[in-house]
C-alpha cells in the first residue's frame, strides 16, 4: 500500500491548535531570548517612567442656554436680559473652541513665555516655581525661534530686580530687550521650591501656543439631551491647565456680554435716531391739525357738528312757531274784520302776548255784554252804543297790536331763517372737514404710536445695557486629578514588554526569512506536503554509529519512532526494499541508513545494507569494512558469487553490509546494469529488509534509476544545511523522477534559540505509564 500524503500523521488536533502548536513550538526555543527583551523592555519602561513629565487632567462644567435645551428664567430674569437670546450647545463648543478666544487667554495668561527649571538631565515647567512670570508688550509679534533658546534670568529677591543678559530690569516696568519689549511682574501660582535651581523662559509664538492648546483641549456636551459643556485639558501643571480653563470660561462669558452690549448699544443709537425723526414728524403733523383748526375755527368736529343739528333743529321749530303765531294773527285780525264773535275763545289759544290776549279777552266780554244790552235794550241804547265804542276802541287797539306783533314775527323769522341758512351751510361742510381732519388725526396717531414703541424700547434698552448676563452658568470650576493620567505606569510597563516581545519575534521571524536553509521539522511541513516521518537529533559524538542496543539517548529513540513509521510508507514484510537518498552531499543520508538498519535488526529482523552510492561510498568506512570484493566488482561481471560480497557485521548478528567495492568510472550506467535486478531479488529473498544508501538526488541521477526497483524512498533533508527552495520543489521532483512512496527524516536538529541546547540527554522510561522522562 502506497502512503503518499501526510495521513499518517495528523492528529486530532483542529487546524488552530496545529497553527498553535506549530507558533509555540518554533519560538519556544528563543525562550532567553524573549526573557532577556522582555527584561530589558521592562527597565526601558521603568526608565521611561522616571523621567516623562507626569500628565494631569483639568476638567471644567458651564451650563448654556439652549434654545432647545434651555433654561426657563423667571420673567424677572428675562426682564433684565432682554436682549439675550438662547444657544445651541454645538455652536458654542465651536466658539469655545475657536482660535480667537483660545489666543485672547494665551495673551492674557502670557502662556508664549513660559518658565522652566533647568534640571540636571530633563528640564521641568516653572510654571509655580517662578517668582516671577513674564510678559511682552507686543505678543502678537513673537516669532517662535528655529532652535528653541533657553533664556537665562535671575530673580533678585530682596531688591526686586531680575538680571538677563547682565541688563538688571525692576519689577513691573517695561524695557527695551534683544527679545522685545518685557516686563517682569510678580507670579501670583508662586510656590518656593525645595530647591533652588536656574530659571530661563523660551519664547513662542501666540499661534503656536494657540495651536498646542487646541489640539490638548476637549470640549463636548455631557449628552444629547443636556445643555451643560465638558471642558477638558491635560497638562503637566495642573495649577497651569486650572488657569487657562477658568480664563477660557471667563473670556467666553465677556465676549458673549460684549455681544450683548454691543447689539444693546447698536439697538439704542438706532432708536435715539429714529425718536429724533419721529419727534419731527409728530410736531410736524401736530402743526397742521393746529393749523386746519384755526383755519376753520374746529374747536371739536364731533361736539361743534353736534350743536349745529340742534341749533338747527331749535330754529326750524321757531320757523314753526312763527309761522303758527302768524297764523293765529291772521286769524284774530280776521275776527276783528269781520266781527265773529264766536270764535274767539279759540283764537285766543294760539296767542302767545298777554296784552293781546288780555284784549282779546276783554272784547270777548265786551261783545257778550253788548249783546246781553242789546238783547234787552236795542241796539240805540247808550249803553249799547257805549259798550260798542269800547268794542271798536279794543278792536283798535287789537289790530295795533296784531300789527306790531305780525312785524315782529316777520323780522324774527327772517332772522331764523338766515341762521338755518348758515346752519344747513355749516352742516354740509362738516362730513369733507372731518374727513381731512380724520386723515391728519391718523398721521398724528401713527406717528405717536410709533413714538410710544420707541420710548419704550429706549427704555428697555437702557435697562439691558445697564444689567447685562452672561448667557451661561459656571456648574464646575476648573479642578484637576490628583493622579497624573499620563503616563499610565502598567501600561507603559506591559507596551514596553511587548514591545520588546515583538522585537524578538521580528529578529526571529526576519532571523529565518533571511535563512536559506531548513531550520526546523515545521518547516519542512510547511514547504512540502510530503510526510515527514520524524526528525534526528544533531549527534555530538564524532562516532557514525549512535543506535545500540538498550541505549536510552533521545537519538536512539528518534531512529527506534521512525523505524515504526516505515509501516506508513507501505514498508512490511512483502515491501521490504528502502531507498535512502537525499538532495545534495552532507545530508546525512548514510548516517541515517546505518543507523535505521541497526535499529531494523534489533528487533530480530534480518537486515541488509547496500553501499550504493559509487561516487562517494561512507558506510564501509563507518562500520570499519573494507570495500574490496564488494558490489562493483559484482556488477562488472567479476567471478563472484552474492554471498561473498555481503558482509556481516561484527557486533551486530541481524545487520550485513554490501561494500560499494573500488569506485567506478561510470557509475550511473552500472547502476542499470540487470545483474543489480538479479541482486536485489535474491536479496529480497534472504532478509527482512533491504536498506539501499544511494548518490543525492540533486547532482546525479541514481536514485531516479534505483527507485523503480524499491518499495518506499527515505528522502534525508539537515538542518541548517538543506537549502528551502530544494524542499519546496520536492514533490515535483517526486512527481517527475518517480520516486516511490517519500517520507521525509529530518536530520541534524539542534536546539535553537539563545543557548542551544543538544539533545545527548537519555530517556528512561517510568515503570508508570511508559512515560518517557528526560534525565
């Protein structure tokens, strides 16, 4: 049965513990090397970590309000900001986080000359440890210098005055320097130090200080729902970062206030304009009612239209009454002309005069007493004739008075009536002034209204000019950890020891890629799909021979496991023909060949071993016999018998040898010769098993023109010998030369790593459980 794959060997193990295994496996070896990076990773770390400025968090809260998010106020509140206008958080992290106002407190705390301390190998922030902090008149027009100079002061305690550059400059006063224009005043975060040590200040550009500072601060809303603003910044001094977020807060706050003032003050020049124009219009229109009134003597159009109608009423009911008073005249002057008596009690109904009603009643009495004289008398009787005088002289006297009182009704109602002439004159011309008076009255009432809405915003703008709020409401003041939150010590210890792992594993990695040659059994699995039967460990006695019998060496137990793996390759008591080769010289093949065929031979199995390789025969010389009458002189057609040229082997009853005998000029062609067929058969025939050590494969061809007459092939690749590209190209030269039944046997495997390790230890084998033990 031919094996031609790896069957044999796989496990149970699923793919990922074979990668595992195969990972584990290859770097275990470098295990020194590993512990010794890792060390030294970790003193790196440690190292780090005594010298890197310790990083502390500041952190700040601000409530804003949100136009969605809000505040309610109180009205009183709201009456007070009247200008304000609620937020959007987002937009206001942005202004927060602007170039503008992020600068104003750069220039403000005078960040762009910071101090330091000089140390002995890492300078340090003065930032508290200064007494005194340093301002520029112009900062704007720093320029942050290429090299970053270190400029030396000394602070003089007890006459207040600062050195630089041996130029002595007191505190608080301005002077000319190589720098700019400086001033040194007292630091208010000052705190002595333990020890006194230089003090210099660098200097830096506002925008490169403004950009540093931006891209440290973190600025975002504590959630989606809320209106409150996180400020965030992490900086070496903790009083420092303290400083610029409460100053970032504060100049946030008067730039929203100078908004404020400024849309107020904006507000309040626009509306004291537009009073002036109004007030002129309003007097303007107030002129012209004045005007028009006077013009047509209107005091009130409604109360004056008012009294013209009842005036007018008055005097048509007085046209009436005339007119009657003249009628009832009419009629009594009629009586009296025509001396009715009857009537006359009527007549007098309609008189209005007392006289003439006083007259009318005494001719009412005298005509009923001249007619009782006549009546009684006659008509001639003096009494008669008396009374009817006195009647003419009331008659007279009536129509005199009828006469007067009829030119008085005349002259009166003409009168009257000029007046309602007048009135109905007036009242026609009441509707069209009224109408012109109404059209002035609405200009004036507009332009008061609008008067009115401009005191009034006058009023509340003046109000919210003089009580300005801020828009937002400190909730936290800036606060910083007690603990830095850089560097993180475990795990700039842990990145250090993986750092350094991963060194290991790169130089390893690179170590074997830079490799041409096999360095391990995984190795050869990887590049061929071949079996590989087992691997032999690199021998560290001169001595070819190492299988003995009962010996315990790890190498004795590797050649007894592949003496069990030949059944894997098809090897058994029918295939019972092994071909060893390899693929170039100093492989080892010979080694292994002798080697399997002592391990062969002390089970009790009858074995034969064949010196094949003509060119350069080794076996005979490791078992110290002599090559003369061995196969070549067989194969040339010599007078002599196989018996004679197998040769046994003295400490070995099992184990025979065929010397290869005198090297030949034509190896390849005697190798093809059909005597070795009859050889091999009659060998087959006699032993349990026939081991043939041939040339390499690579520079000749012997074991292509041996393998058909074989039952299985042992291909013998070395560590650290055999190149890479021969292995990977091995299962096309199987493929192509035809090959029987390959299994590989790695040899020569050392230890690897730091510290080799051999592998001359010996086994024994615990009377519990056959475990094998490493001694």
């Amino acid at each position: 049965m031919e094996v031609t794959t790896k069957e044999f060997f796989e496990d149970e193990l699923d793919s990922s513990e074979k990668i595992f295994q195969k990972i584990f496996y290859k770097y275990l070896p470098y295990w020194p090397l590993f512990l010794g990076l890792l060390i030294i990773g970790v003193i790196g770390g440690l190292i780090y970590l005594r010298y890197a400025t310790p990083i502390f968090e500041t952190s700040a809260k601000i409530l804003v309000k949100d136009e969605k998010k809000g505040l309610d106020e109180s009205k009183i509140l709201e009456s007070f900001d009247l200008l304000g206008s609620k937020k959007i958080v987002e937009n206001e992290i942005e202004v927060i986080k602007s170039v503008q106002l992020v600068s104003k407190v750069v220039k403000n705390l005078h960040l762009y000359a910071a101090p330091f301390q000089q140390g002995s190998i890492k300078d340090f922030s003065a930032y508290a440890y200064s007494p005194v902090r340093i301002e520029f008149k112009e900062p704007d027009l720093l320029v942050t210098p290429k090299d970053e100079e270190k400029i030396f002061f000394h602070y003089d305690s007890i006459q207040q005055k600062v050195t630089l550059d041996n130029q002595i400059m007191p505190l608080n006063s301005w002077a000319t320097s190589p720098y700019g224009t400086l001033r040194f005043v007292n630091n208010d975060n000052y705190t002595k130090p333990k020890t006194s040590k230089k003090l210099y200040f660098t200097i830096t550009s506002v925008n490169d200080v403004t950009n540093d500072l931006l891209e440290r601060l973190d600025v975002e809303s504590t959630s989606k729902l809320a209106s409150i603003i996180y400020l965030r910044l992490q900086d070496a001094v903790s009083a420092r970062a303290e400083n610029i977020l409460n100053e970032l807060i504060r100049v946030y706050d008067m730039a929203g206030i100078e908004d404020k003032n400024a849309l107020a003050a904006n507000t309040l020049s626009f509306v004291l304009q537009k009073l002036k124009l109004v007030e002129s219009d309003l007097d303007s229109v107030e002129s012209q009612i004045q005007k028009y009134k006077l013009t047509h003597r209107i005091v009130d159009m409604s109360e004056q239209g008012k009294l013209f109608l009842e005036s007018a009423e008055k005097n048509n009911e007085l046209i009436k009454q005339n007119n009657v008073q003249r009628a009832v005249l009419d009629e009594i002057d009629q009586y009296i002309s025509g001396g009715g008596g009857k009537n006359i009690s009527i007549s007098t109904l309609g008189v209005v005069d007392p006289v003439l009603s006083q007259l009318l009643g005494l001719l009412y009495e005298s005509e009923m007493k001249f007619e009782g004289i006549r009546n009684s008398t006659g008509e001639k009787n003096t009494m008669a004739l008396a009374m009817s005088s006195e009647i003419e002289m009331l008659k007279s006297k009536i129509r005199a008075n009828v006469q007067t009182q009829r030119k008085s009704l005349l002259t009166g109602g003409n009168v009257v009536s000029d007046e309602q002439q007048k009135y109905s004159t007036v009242l026609k011309k009441i509707p069209s002034q009224e109408k012109e008076l109404i059209q002035i009255s609405r200009q004036q009432s507009i332009k008061n209204t609008i008067y009115t809405f401009l005191l009034q915003k006058k009023e509340e703008t003046e109000l919210s000019l003089a009580s300005t709020i801020a828009d937002t409401r400190l909730v936290d003041h800036a606060h910083s950890t007690t603990k830095p939150v850089s560097p993180n010590k475990p795990l700039i210890l842990i990145l250090s020891g993986l750092i350094a792992l991963v060194l290991g594993l790169i130089f390893i990695y690179l170590k074997d890629v830079l490799n041409r040659n096999i360095s391990s059994k995984v190795e050869v699995e990887t590049l061929c799909a071949l079996p590989v039967l087992g691997e032999i460990a690199l021998s560290t006695d001169n001595n070819k021979i190492v299988m003995k019998e009962g010996s315990r060496m790890l190498i004795s137990e590797q050649f007894r496991q592949i003496r069990t793996a030949l059944r894997y390759i098809g090897i058994n008591s029918k295939n019972k023909k092994i071909l060893v080769t390899s693929g170039i010289p100093g492989e080892g093949k010979s080694f292994v060949a002798a080697n399997l065929g002592i391990a062969l031979s002390l089970t009790g199995k009858k074995v034969v071993l064949i010196e094949l390789d003509l060119r350069k025969p080794t076996l005979s010389v490791g078992f110290d016999v002599k090559r003369s009458g061995g196969l070549t002189n067989y194969l040339i057609g010599e007078n002599i018998s196989i018996q004679s040229i197998i040769k046994p082997l003295k400490d070995y009853d099992s184990l025979f040898l065929i010397p290869s005998g005198p090297i030949p000029p034509n190896p390849s062609e005697l190798i093809s010769h059909s005597k070795l067929t009859d050889l091999l058969l009659e060998l087959e025939k006699d032993f349990d098993y026939v081991i043939i050590d041939t040339a390499p494969v690579g520079p000749v061809t012997d074991a292509y023109i041996l393998s058909p007459f074989c039952d299985a092939t042992l291909y013998i690749v070395r560590q650290g010998i055999t190149p890479k590209a021969l292995v990977s190209h091995l299962e096309k030269k199987v493929r192509y030369g035809g090959l029987k039944n390959v299994g590989i046997i790695v040899n020569g495997v050392s230890g690897r790593g730091i510290g080799k390790y051999g592998y001359g230890k010996s086994y024994e084998y615990s009377e519990y459980g056959n475990k094998a033990e490493i001694q």
